[in-house]
C-alpha cells in the first residue's frame, strides 16, 4: 500500500472515527432524556393514584420508601424545632444576661464615681494635715530656738519682749493647727467609712458581673452545642432524605419503564406516556446511526489508520530527534 493510499484510506477510518464520538455522546444525551422520561412517567403515576396493581413489587417499594420519606420529613421538622428553640433560648438569656451586666455595670460606675469622690476628700484632708503637722514640727524647731535666746543673758528686755511675743504667736499657731488636725480627723471618720461602705458595694457588684459574665458563657456553650447536635441531626437527616429520593426515583423509572412496556392507556399519563415514546424513538435513531457506522468499519481503512497514526508519530518523533541533534552540535554562541 503507497503512502498516499495510507492516508486516503487512514482519512476516511479517522473519519469514521471522529463521527462515532459524535453519535456516542449524542447517544448518551438521548438515554438520559429517555430514563428522565421514564422517571416521569412512573412518578405521574404514583402521585396520580393511578391502577399499578399489575406490578405488586414496584407499588410496595414505592410504599415503603414514600413512608421512609415521610418519617424522615416529619423528624426534619422535629429537628429544626428544636434547632430553632435552643436558638431563640440562646438569644434571650443573652438578652436577659446582657442588660443585667448593662445594669450592674451602671450600678458600679455610680458607685466608684462616689467613691473617688469621697477618696479625693480624704487625700485633701490628709495633704492638708500633713502639711499642719510639717508646720507643727518646724514651730518645735522656732521655738527651742526662741528659748534659747530668751535663756541668753545678754538679751535686754525688749528683745526678751520680742521673743515672748513670738512664742505666743506660736502657741496660738500651734493650738489652731492642732485643731484643724483633730476637726479634719473627726470629719474624716464618717468619710473613710462611706468610702469603705462604697469600695464593698463596688467589689460586691464587680463579683455579680464575673458571675453575669460566667453563668452567660456556660447557659451559650450547653446552647451552642444543643444546636450543634440539631445542625449534625439535620444534616445527617437530609443525607438520609437524599438517598430515600434517589432510590424513590430509580423506582419511578423502573415503574415507568414497566408502564412503557404494558403500554398503559391510562389518559391521565397520556402527554408522559407520549413523552417517552418520542425519547424512545430519538434513541433508537441515534442507535440506528451508531449501528450503521460500526457497519462502516473496513479492515483495510482501519489497517491504513493505524499505519498513518505510526507515520505521523514517527515524523514527529524524527524531527525532535534531528532539533536535540542540531542543538548539541551547533550550540548556542556564548
């Protein structure tokens, strides 16, 4: 066989070829209209409540799956109650929680506001005491330095009257700062016990926030995982609820294809018995095109493509054989 005969011939199998690739992907198209229309037709007739006493076995596995569905409906809503009420329990305690954290919260502001108040009079009355007693120290200081100099015996007596003078003025000063000391003391006794009283109330509130704060984290984390429990429930539910379906419909298409083949008059299921008789008759077109085109299959032309595909391989493997070549002699100039 030349080389032009090869490639006539391999073109025509190629051909062929590329045409049953063509016909087999419509051909599966057509099966899958067809089995959605068998589907069809065989849930028409059970939704419809129609005579499918002839096949006793599809009816009770239709039976038994619809009650599958049904008990698996009515725990999905048990489900999703229950889902729903740890949901809105969740958001009411943390309502509830929330305002009372807000309140005590508030509560406590209020109290250390008063608190730093009375703690501020405190620390005046205590600066300014200090500061009397600092003032009490240095007239012990003046005064043992008057005494001295009244003790002197070279002092005339209108210093020593100059001297006594001043030791009664620091005598008064030191009655009146003493005073002050011992008013400021008194006046602080009721202050200091306000402020104890407010530093309990403001610990007091500050342990019913932790508490707030630590019964709201226990009461989210039970709920939370009620509702984890209901969400995994569900989900597993719904996985249940698919393969239930998935066998409801391989049932609607073994019915459909049982009806098919009784050819049921039933006018009711007329426009899907119609149905799957047109997809029918698209399929077995598209099989009557693929039987003619495997009927096409020559051994020569198959003989010949196999030939052109070696050619053509062997061409490229040649070339690329012949471009390492070229390279390894003829490097690339530096």
């Amino acid at each position: 066989m030349s080389l032009k005969t090869i490639f006539q011939e391999g073109q025509k199998e190629r051909r062929r070829r590329k045409s049953l690739g063509k016909v087999g992907s419509e051909l599966k198209e057509k099966d899958a209209v067809l089995a959605a229309q068998l589907t069809a037709l065989g849930q028409k007739a059970w939704e419809a409540k129609a005579d499918i006493s002839a096949f006793a076995d599809q009816q009770a596995a239709l039976a038994d799956v619809q009650t599958t569905l049904n008990d698996l409906q009515a725990q999905a809503e048990q489900l999703q109650g229950q889902k729903q009420e740890s949901e809105e329990n969740k958001k009411l305690e943390n309502d509830r929680l929330a305002s009372g954290q807000k309140e005590t919260e508030e509560k406590k502001r209020e109290l250390d506001k008063n608190l730093a108040r009375q703690n501020s009079t405190l620390q005046a009355g205590r600066k300014e005491s200090q500061q009397a007693r600092d003032r009490l120290a240095a007239m012990a200081r003046e005064r043992s330095q008057l005494l001295s100099k009244l003790a002197d015996p070279e002092a005339n007596e209108a210093e020593k009257g100059e001297i006594s003078k001043g030791l009664d003025l620091l005598a008064k000063e030191e009655t009146a700062l003493q005073t002050g000391i011992t008013a400021r003391e008194e006046a602080g006794k009721p202050i200091a016990a306000l402020a104890a009283s407010l530093q309990e109330g403001s610990n007091q509130m500050k342990k019913q926030l932790d508490d707030l704060r630590q019964e709201q984290k226990q009461i989210t984390a039970e709920l939370d995982k009620k509702i984890s429990v209901a969400k995994n429930d569900l989900a597993k539910n719904g996985e249940k609820v698919r393969e239930a379906e998935s066998r409801q419909r391989l049932n609607f298409k073994t019915l459909g294809e049982k009806l098919s083949a009784a050819r049921c008059s039933d006018p009711n299921l007329a426009a899907e018995t119609a149905a799957v008789q047109n997809a029918r008759n698209e399929l077995e077109g598209v099989q009557a095109m693929m039987g003619g085109l495997q009927r096409q299959k020559d051994d020569t032309q198959v003989s010949a493509y196999k030939k052109m595909v070696a050619i053509i391989i062997g061409a490229i493997v040649l070339v690329a054989a012949i471009a390492v070549a070229l390279i390894l002699l003829f490097p690339a100039a530096p």
